[in-house]
C-alpha cells in the first residue's frame, strides 16, 4: 500500500496527491532493472488505488492457441515463479472465458457474471461477480491480459476504462522494453567475452618478445580500436643472420579484420622465403596469390603491408611495399628525414599476378625508422583535424632517445594532440634505432 494513505483512487481526488503519488511510482519504476522486482512494485503502488480484490495477468507468449498462462496474481503477492526466468512452473490454461477474452483482443468489461463449474478458470475466477480485462499490445495483438476482478456486482466505473487500458499498455511497453534491454545487455556481455577471446588469441600471433638484432634496437606498440583488430607486425629470423620485419593492416576493423589478419600470419610464417632469405617482393606475392585466391576477392578485403629484409653487417635493407604507408626514416646524423617509398604495389589480396618490386637502402647509426599503420598518422583531435605525416616527422626530431624511449615519445606526442579522443582505427607502431 502507498506511503501516501490519502490517495484512493488512480482517477479521483485531490489531484496534487494522485499527482505526487504517481510522481514517486515513475520515480521508483525508473530505478529497477529487472522486470519481475518492477512489475511486483508496480502493481503494490497501483493495488490500493485501483479498486479490484484481485488482479490476474495470462500470457499467450510462446503458446499455441487457445492456450494461456497465468503470469501473475495479486493473492500470491510476491511469491510465484519468474513468468520470464521460470515459464515452465507457470499454470497453463486452455479456453474458457479467461482464453475468450484474451483471444479477442479488446477490453471487456463485465458488471455480473458467474463461471461455470468446467470453466479452466474456475479456481481463479469463481467467487468473483464483476471483471475488468486489459489487454496488452505488442505488435498489433494482445499477447497479454490483465484483468481486475471484484466478487461485488456492478462496481466498475466505465468512465475510467480508456485510462485504466491507456496506463496499462504503457507500462506493459515499459515492462517489455526492460525485458529487452536485460536480453541485450547479456547479449552484448556474451560478445564482449568471446571479441575478449578473440582479442587474446590475437594478441597470441604477435610476437611474445622483441628479437635481439645486432645493429637494431626495436620497440612496439599495438592498440586495436576495438577489442580485436586487423593490424600486425611481426619479425622472422632467416639465414646468414638476416632478420624479416612485417607491418600489415587489414580493412575494416573488429572480428572481421582480425580473421584476415590471422589467417595473413598463418600465410607469412609458412611463405618459403623465410628460409632461404629471398627477397620481400617475393614474399609478398606469395602471400597476395594465396589471398585473392581464396580470402579477400570475393568479399573485397585487402591488407597493406610492408616488408623488410635487414642485414645486421651491412646495416642494408631490402624492402617492397603493398599499399602501407612508407615507413619515416630519421637521419640523426644530418638531421634529414625521407620515406623508404622507391616501390609501391597493390596491397594484398585485390588481384592475383600483381608484381612487388624490390628496393634497397643502406641505413646508418643512428638512424631511427618509424614503421606505423595509418590508424596513426589518420589519427583525429577534438576539432578534427587529422594528425598527419608533419607532426609524425616532427615527434621523430629528438635523436638522444633509444628505441623505447623514442616510440614513448611519439606516443605522448599523439596522446597529447588527440587529447584522449578514441582511437577509431587500430594504431600499431615499430620503432627501429639503428646502432
């Protein structure tokens, strides 16, 4: 029963303490998040001012007709099954007038009557001589009914019929729309753990640990903009001490790109130029027949890649491009910087036969390369404005830092110029300072 003792009826009366009365109900409606706890509630707030000495609500949910289930009643209180978690502990009923009514969807009113003795609802409806039944739409029928009923003939006041169904389909909209909103928020948690799985196995493909490479000092940094992402680096010791670097990013974002961009791991490791140390234009190719041929042409998924050759001795490397952004080379000892850019290809996966050439280039100490995936340089501030291959250049300008230092530099720098705006593509950095 209310706190507020004076209010009688939800129609009549001193209109400020209906008023503050069903201020407090909606109040306390908007607190609940579970929809048996707000339906119980509800119907405690309403007991006192609707008058009836019993209230039944049948479900057709889920059932073939004629038949019913009695989801509720007010003389249990709040004991009873869960009509949404327990359904099956729920009375089922077939026909009768209870089935008639609800069935024909449209309200009943009924001053005086009597049920007969075979009626299914006879348990629930025989000491009762008036009826008021509600039904609740979804979807153009009534796959609900609330009925009022009083073991008084002749108390129902017909002039508060259109409110009594309007209020109730309201909250009936309002307790289904909570009973969907409980059903996606499991949804969403059981994705959000398998794209958490999904993040962790992908996470498994990068390398565990950074190769110790004479002559190179290497750093990494990997933020996909979802759980799970398309980009991926990778590093691959060959023979006479050379050593493979890979970048790649694949289009789109989430679970999608992130099976492309396992299965372009699996294609990598497994490419013969691993062990005979031929040249990244090769390697590339390999991977690109493999794609379009059974991956990407038909859905039109791609990955840009770069890939790199290094020799530690001569400080040499061999590289080919498939449409990633030039890596940025810093020439500390003149302070020059130039993208490694003398070849440029499709990228992987658009159309097999494509060529990928190969170039050289002879580094020096002290030379610091920034390989990235443009998640990076397309990065966004507040205003909009993108963060671009200038400031990337200029966040290279320090020569004093090691590998590690320097890729926490470029970092701070982009932090600093998106000022915590979220990443809306993966951003994957390598850093290598060559000594």
């Amino acid at each position: 029963m209310s706190e507020i003792s004076e209010v009688t009826s939800l129609f009549r009366g001193d209109w400020q303490l209906r008023l503050d009365h069903i201020n407090e109900t909606m109040r306390r409606m908007s607190m609940h998040t579970e929809p048996r706890a707000m339906v119980l509630e509800y119907t405690d707030r309403m007991n006192g001012l609707i008058e009836a000495d019993r209230m039944l609500s049948i479900s057709r949910r889920g059932v073939e007709p004629p038949g019913y289930l009695i989801a509720r009643d007010s003389r249990g209180g709040g004991e009873g099954p869960d009509p949404w978690k327990q359904r099956s502990q729920l009375p089922m009923l077939a026909g009768g007038i209870l089935g008639e009514w609800l069935y024909s969807s449209r309200p009943h009113v009924v001053q005086d009557f009597s049920i007969g003795a075979d009626d299914p609802a006879e348990d629930w409806l025989s000491e009762y001589r008036s009826a008021l039944a509600l039904p609740v739409y979804d979807g153009g029928e009534a796959h609900n009914l609330v009925v009022f009923l009083s073991r008084e003939p002749n108390v129902i006041d017909q002039e508060i019929v259109p409110q009594l169904l309007w209020t109730t389909n309201l909250f009936g909209r309002a307790t289904h729309n909570l009973v969907l909103w409980e059903q996606l928020r499991q949804a969403n948690a059981r994705l959000d753990g398998e794209m958490k799985l999904i993040a962790d196995l992908q996470r498994s493909l990068l390398p565990a640990e950074l190769p110790r490479i004479p002559t190179m000092d290497l750093a990494t940094h990997y933020q996909p903009a979802a759980w799970a992402g398309g980009d991926y680096y990778d590093f691959f010791e060959m023979r006479d001490g050379q050593w493979g670097l890979f970048i790649g990013d694949v289009s789109g974002h989430g679970a999608p790109a992130a099976v492309l961009m396992a299965i372009t791991h699996a294609l990598a490791h497994h490419q013969p130029s691993h062990a005979t140390g031929c040249c990244p234009g090769e390697g590339l190719a390999y991977i690109n027949e493999r794609l379009a041929d059974r991956y990407t042409t038909r859905n039109g998924s791609f990955v840009t890649a770069f890939c790199g050759v290094y020799d530690p001795k001569a400080r040499r490397l061999r590289y080919a491009c498939a449409g990633h952004p030039p890596p940025r080379v810093k020439r500390c000892s003149d302070g020059s910087v130039f993208s490694l850019d003398a070849v440029a290809s499709l990228p992987l996966g658009i159309v097999g036969g494509e060529v990928y050439e190969t170039a050289t280039v002879d580094l020096v100490s002290g030379d610091q390369i920034i390989f990235f995936t443009d998640g990076v340089t397309e990065a966004f501030d507040g205003a909009g404005e993108m963060y671009g291959m200038g400031r990337l250049d200029g966040a290279l300008e320090t020569c004093m830092l090691d590998a590690s230092g320097l890729i926490d530099h470029v970092l701070a720098h982009l932090n600093a110029f998106t000022a915590g705006e979220p990443a809306d593509d993966d951003r994957t950095v390598v850093v290598a300072k060559i000594r």
